[in-house]
C-alpha cells in the first residue's frame, strides 16, 4: 500500500490543476485515469469510472468480501486508531473530522472509494458466443464516501472489535472495558440518530411526491 502513496507536496501543487481538471471532467462520463490520479479523489456525485480503470492496492473497495483489500485493511487501522477520539466529539464535530481523515488520505493516497457497478459479471453476445463483460467500477462521491466512514466507525464502535487494532493509548487511565463501553453507548447513540434522520428525510421525500401527483392530477 505505502508504494502507492502520494508525496503531499506533489499533491498540494497538483490541487489547483486538479480542481480545474475534475470541473471539467464533470460534463464527461469518463475522465481520464490521469486526471483520477492527481485530481480531485472524491467527485461531488459518483461517477462511472473509465472502463480501463484497475483497482490499485491504495483504493477503498465498498462490497462484500472486500475486508482484505490492502487499501481497506489501511483504513480499518486508521479507523481502529481514531474510534475513540471520534466518540468524545460532538455531532458537528464528527462531520469535521470524518471530512479531514478523507482529506488527510486525499493526500497521503492515490486510492478512490468504489464500488462495482450493477452490471459486472453480466454476459454480452458477441460473433464468438458470449462474453463476460470486464469488471466496471464506480467511484463514490465525497458524501457517499463520508457516509461509508462514519457507518464503518459505528460499525468498529458498537462491535468493540477497535480496542485489539488500536494503537493509541488510554484515555483518562481508564480500562478497556471502560473504554469500550463508552464507545459502544455513543455509537448506539448515533446509529440512533441516523435512524432519525433517515425517517425525517422519507416523510419529506413522501410529502413532496404526494404533493406533486396532487398537482399533476390538478392540472388534468
């Protein structure tokens, strides 16, 4: 994983160019691989990536049976590490810090977060028989990918499985089964919460398509 890694210096020359590049990649389906090495790594919508594209050992793979990527092992280390710290922020806090650990790999990091698209593994039919379609991979937008974290940092809390991977210290000279109850009880606190949130948002996304088949039927 580390072979792959960027020189931040290099990568704060290219931020500028970068932000340039991925505007104008936005309006095309496929960038390419360059600008997806020295631009921006988390585009504002997930986007399909070219159909050349290998995953590298430094990319988040999102999926099943992905735990032993070496760019996912990385990041449940740095996970392991930061759960504690994580859990003794407030809300606000937590997006701020979840959006700097993405920035500070932004910079350390050539890895995107994807995923395989719906259609890998398909068959296509071709004047040799058929074909299995290479595998194509859709990088995760900066919200999907924060939203990938903050999960795996529930995930990593309620389980308690952090504290084995952790190297960082006690906090307060308390025990470990302090220290992961704690984390633990936070961690259902914002599961909760997202619970909440998630049932906010499906009454409004209801109460906006009853009002709009209101008016369609209105206007008929």
């Amino acid at each position: 994983c580390d072979s792959h890694m960027v020189n931040p210096s290099r990568w704060l020359l290219c931020s500028h160019e970068g932000q340039r590049r991925a505007s104008a990649a936005s309006a095309r389906t496929h960038p390419s691989v360059d600008e997806e090495r020295i631009g921006i790594p988390y585009p504002p919508e997930d986007r399909l990536l070219p159909p050349n594209y290998v995953v590298k050992p430094s990319d988040i793979v999102c999926g099943d049976h992905s735990g032993l990527h070496p760019g996912n092992m990385y990041l449940q280390k740095v996970l392991c590490d930061a759960v504690e710290s994580y859990y003794v922020l407030s809300a606000k806090e937590r997006n701020a810090f979840v959006n700097k650990l993405i920035s500070e790999y932004a910079t350390t990091s050539s890895g995107l977060f994807v995923h395989k698209a719906s259609n890998d593994g398909d068959f296509e039919s071709t004047a040799s028989g058929l074909k299995r379609n290479k595998p194509s991979w859709i990088q995760l937008s900066h919200t999907n990918a924060s939203k990938r974290i903050s999960k795996k940092l529930i995930e990593l809390g309620k389980s308690g499985a952090w504290i084995a991977e952790s190297s960082s210290g006690s906090h307060g000279g308390r025990s470990d089964h302090e220290r992961t109850s704690l984390v633990r009880a936070a961690a259902q606190q914002e599961q909760q919460q997202h619970a909440r949130e998630q049932q906010q948002r499906d009454v409004l996304a209801a109460g906006a398509l009853i009002a709009a088949r209101r008016g369609t039927e209105y206007r008929h």
